[in-house]
C-alpha cells in the first residue's frame, strides 16, 4: 500500500498463515487489512526478488568490504538526496541492493534507506566535490619526520593545560627549589593526563599529583598554626587534637 520495505518478523503476534505461507504485518491495522481481503495482497502480486530487497551487511562481513569499492564512493545517499550535502558513511553501516553496497552515516539514515531504497539508490555525486575531511591519525604524523605537527596534535593541548595548572599553584616542595618544583608538578600532571594512560594509571597520578601539592602546603600551613598556637595558648584555649594535629 505505501511501497515501503518494513521489518516484521520481531513481532509473531502479527503474524497470518494463509495458504501455507506466513504473511508478517508491521501492526494490528495491517494485519487486519490483509485478513479482510487476503486474495488482494497475494495474488497477481509480484513480490521483490531477493536482489531487488536490501541487506544489511553484518560488521563482521562489512570491515572485510571497507578496503573495495562502495556505491558513490562511499559517501550516504539519505544524506546526499535530502540534505544536498556530501557526508562519509560509516565503514560498518553497508547495506547490499542491486549489485551495490551503501554506506550509510548512522543508524536512522540507513532505516530510512531500508523503507524505500528506490528513492536512494539512483544518487549521483556532484561534478565538484567538496575538500575532504578525513581525519588524519596520530599514527600517520607520527611516522613523518618533522615531528612538530605530531607535537603539536598530540601533546599541544595537554602542555597548554600543565601549563596553566603550574601557574595557578604557585608552590614550593620543602626539599625542592621553586624551579624544581614547578618542574616536578609538571611532570606529574603530563604523566596523569597521558591519553594512552589506562583509568588506574590515570587515578594513580592524579593521587600522586594531589599528594604533592598537599605537602607543598605543609610548610605555610604549619607557620598558620604556629601563630594561631602561640597566641591561643596564653589563653589557654588551645584544644588537644589541635596540638596532635600540629605535632
């Protein structure tokens, strides 16, 4: 009735077996349709060839496809016919129809070309195509022999961040120069925010980093209580578990 592939065979319930075939139904309104009139949905009917109805490609079988050839290229035809723009598809999201393979940018996109894959199937790229956005991998930069850019894409966001954490703390380790500190602090902060980092790595430097900046604080915070203890014990009104604390 509307010239649409719809799955249905998740809901039995939904389900009619007329003259030894099993007929599935989107819902109840269809279902009831068909029973009203079976003759007039099953005969002289001509039902799509398995090559005319699409598949999806399992991810296991479609990232074997990713290095072949896909239909335009590889870019999504739900996109390209209703938004008039040019989009990559997702390498595992390939759907088979008419000797083709579509790739699709997600999930809805690619539902949408199931329910009417005639609509889609005919997209034809424009002459000019649009600057690629393929990212480009650290993998690749890497293996380059200016290392700069690599520097730059890998670590220039984390430095920028140590950097300020370094000048916000302005801090001084009791056994370190400032210099070395900062330094030190540094070095805890990059080694904690690593992105190759696993999560007990990650929370083990950041233990580290907070263990540090803790005893970089000793030394002012025991000047502040040796002021506070000198005036309030000529007072007497300097408690017990402060002087357990301050000891």
């Amino acid at each position: 009735m509307h010239k649409k592939f719809i799955t249905c065979c998740q809901s039995p319930e939904f389900c009619v077996l007329y003259r030894h075939v099993f007929y599935y139904f989107r819902s109840e309104t269809e279902r009831d349709i068909f029973l009203r009139n079976p003759r007039n949905f099953t005969e002289k009917v001509i039902f799509s060839t398995d090559r005319n109805t699409p598949k999806r490609i399992r991810s296991y079988k479609a990232a074997e496809l990713v290095a072949q050839e896909k239909a335009i290229m590889s870019h999504c035809p739900v996109t390209l016919k209703d938004e008039n723009k040019v989009e990559k598809g997702h390498a595992l999201l390939v759907v088979q129809f008419k000797d083709n393979r579509f790739v699709f940018v997600n999930e809805e996109k690619m539902e949408r070309f199931f329910r009417t894959p005639g609509a889609y199937a005919d997209a034809v790229l424009p002459v000019k195509m649009p600057p690629a956005v393929d990212p480009v991998y650290l993998v690749k930069l890497q293996q380059q022999e200016e290392s700069i850019t690599f520097l730059e894409q890998a670590l220039g966001s984390i430095v920028t961040r140590g950097l300020r954490e370094v000048g916000e703390n302005r801090l001084k380790y009791p056994s370190l120069s400032v210099k070395e500190t900062m330094l030190k602090l540094f070095a805890i902060f990059l080694k904690a925010e690593n992105p190759a980092n696993t999560a007990y790595m990650k929370e083990k430097y950041h233990k580290k980093m907070q263990t540090f900046i803790e005893r970089c604080e000793v030394p002012e915070e025991l000047h502040e209580l040796s002021d506070e203890k000198s005036k309030k014990e000529k007072k007497g009104r300097w408690p017990q578990f402060k002087e357990d604390y301050y000891n």
